[in-house]
C-alpha cells in the first residue's frame, strides 16, 4: 500500500485517539514535526508515512498493543 492510499477506518481511529488525548490537529503536529494539514489528511484516511507515524502515535502516547493493532491497521492490509 502506497503513502497515498486511503485508509478511512484508520483516519476514523487516529481521529479518535487525538481527541481522546484532548490535544489538538496542530499540538499534534508541533510533536510529530509536520504541517497540521499532514496530520488532517491522516485523519480523514490518507495513509501516513512510516516516519511521521511512529512519531504521531508516540505523540498520542497510544500502549504498546494500541500500537500493533495501529501499525497492522495501516500497513498490515496489503
């Protein structure tokens, strides 16, 4: 699957993460280095980069198993 396919049960999931987390699209970005429409555009279900991914779940403080139902989500669907 390419960085630019569309994954909306993903973009549904990081969505709902980032509001449980109370924090904000560009408080996200600020924490992951990127540009908050990045951050919009995984959420409404592009598929993010490995890179920003990793930060961006490590910006959500998502647990270890979060994190491998997360990656399998985004990456396991091949």
């Amino acid at each position: 699957m390419k960085y630019y396919d569309y994954n909306f049960e993903l973009g549904d999931k990081l969505k709902e993460l980032r509001t449980r987390s109370g924090k904000t699209i560009e408080q996200i970005s600020e924490l992951v280095f990127c540009d908050p429409r990045t951050i919009s555009n995984y959420e409404r279900g592009m598929m993010p980069r490995v890179s920003i991914y990793h930060r961006y779940l490590d910006a959500l403080g998502v647990s270890d198993s979060e994190r491998i139902d997360l990656v399998q989500l985004a990456y396991g669907k091949r």
